[in-house]
C-alpha cells in the first residue's frame, strides 16, 4: 500500500523536530493551485520553515502559507503568512475542469464548498436567467456559466480584489457571452425584476440581504438558494424564519425544496443551502 502524504511528512518532521512536538504537526490542508494552506500550533513556530519545506515537498507545492488567523472582515480576507517558498502566491486552481485564478493570501477559496459549486453546475438551464449576489472570483457562477450555460448570469462583487480575479476568469473559462460581472454592492448594483434564479452564497448576516434577492426575480418568484451558518439544534427554526421573511416582504408562498448541508464549522454549527420555491 503506498505510503499517505501525511505519513510521508510526519517521517521526515520527526528527524527534524523535538519527539514531544511531532503529534503537533497539522493532517489536514487545503492545496489550491500550487499553494499549501497549513494552521501551525503555536508551538510550532519555531520550526515553521523546514515544516513548510516538507508540506511543499509531498504535496508538490511552490509555496506554504501558515493560516494565522483565519477568514475575517466584509472581504473575507485570509490572515496568512508565507513560511515557506516563492512569495508570489498567485496561481491558477482547477476543479472540474473550471480554471479559478486568485492569490490565496488575498483570497479565500475552500475546499469544502467543492460539492455545492458541482451541484451549482449544473442546475441551472439555457432559459434561465441569473443572479449571483456574492460572485467572489466566480466560485458558483463559472461553474454553472460553463455547463448550464444560462441565457445570462449577472455576477455581483463587491472586493475589488475578487472582482479583478472574477473578470479575468470569465475570460480565462470562456463564458464572455454568458457572464456580466458588477462591481459594487449587490443591494446597489444586482438587477431587478430580472431573474429566474439568485444565488445568496454569503453567511454571516444573509437575511439582510434577503429583500434585495426577492428583488432581483422576476415578479417575485423564482429560486433562491439561501446559505447560512446554523446551529443544528435551530434547523427547522431557521427555515420557518425565512419563509415567513419573504412572505411578510413580498406576500408570496415560499417553500424549502431542498436542503443540503455544506460543512461543519464548530460543534452543533454547520453551513447550510436552502433552495427556496417562490411561487
């Protein structure tokens, strides 16, 4: 049986480190494009180089970026420091035969949403039309612009830096004729009375965004896809909570047609997509 990565960097870290500290090293990664993505314990510090070195080395990475301090801020700015390699991060990641360029100290990319921008692909049509409220660097909209290839998808960003990154791969995957990227605040920006389908992909404070979303369909009816982050114990809370919002904004019967959980963030906490039904 071939020897796993992480098995191959603990053998090498244990000639390198103290025996005390080798149950330390971090198992689990993110690798994007040619970027690793590690979070150190503390204690580690000290070696954080010749640790970089042996993540870049197994997992065939040009650089090694130490997560210090997670995700944070509107931008969802990365709080990451360079231990190991090039210091141009930069790269170009490709999922499912999408190209996602971005810098991975500058931007955020997770791993684990891989599933929903694979449902994302291809749940849409060629009749439809769309509204993404939180495009980023086009984590859902390239994905459903390559395979759906709807009549047109509106791509909201608000990051300067994501919205650059967002241009360029909408040339870079081909999808000119399908996607309008718009700069700015999507409660400013998005289109109205337009959309068969809006993608509400932001989590922390996505109610607010709610109205602006109802907005942006056709008549007021259509999908929305909702994230958010959860407490599992207020599931079915949550979803009447929403359904009762848009009812009260636009006097509209609206109903969960699918859940699906995305990931788990802390004990009892997890991401989660509704798809909501407004007739």
């Amino acid at each position: 049986m071939a020897e796993l990565p992480f098995d191959k960097i603990k053998k090498n870290l244990s000639k390198e480190i103290p025996s005390k500290l080798i149950d330390k090293i971090p198992n689990k990664w993110e690798k994007v494009g040619e970027i690793g993505i590690i979070k150190l314990n503390p204690d580690l510090n000290k070696f954080s180089k010749i640790i970089g070195k042996y993540y870049a080395e197994i997992l065939s990475c040009k650089t090694i970026l130490n997560d210090i301090g997670g995700i944070k801020g509107t931008y969802r700015k990365p709080n990451t420091k360079v231990i190991f390699g090039s210091k141009k991060t930069e790269t170009i990641h490709k999922e499912n035969q999408i190209r996602f360029k971005l810098d991975p100290k500058k931007i955020m990319f997770s791993s684990g949403n891989m599933d929903e921008r694979l449902r994302m692909a291809t749940i849409s049509n060629k009749k439809e039309v769309v509204v993404d409220m939180f495009a980023g660097i086009g984590y859902f909209t390239l994905p459903m612009a390559v395979y759906s290839k709807p009549k047109k998808i509106f791509a909201c960003e608000i990051n300067p830096i994501s919205y650059d990154y967002l241009c360029e791969n909408i040339i870079l995957n081909n999808v000119t004729d399908i996607v309008e990227p718009l700069k700015g605040d999507n409660r400013l920006v998005a289109p109205k009375n337009i959309a068969d389908r809006v993608i509400l992909g932001y989590f922390e404070i996505t109610s607010k965004f709610l109205t602006t979303a109802l907005d942006c369909l056709k008549d007021n009816k259509g999908i929305i896809h909702y994230h958010d982050k959860i407490s599992e114990k207020d599931l079915q809370k949550k979803q009447l909570k929403i359904v009762k919002q848009i009812d009260e904004i636009v006097n509209r019967n609206a109903n969960i047609i699918n859940q699906k959980h995305i990931k788990s963030y802390a004990p009892g906490i997890s991401h989660y997509v509704f798809d909501i039904g407004i007739e």
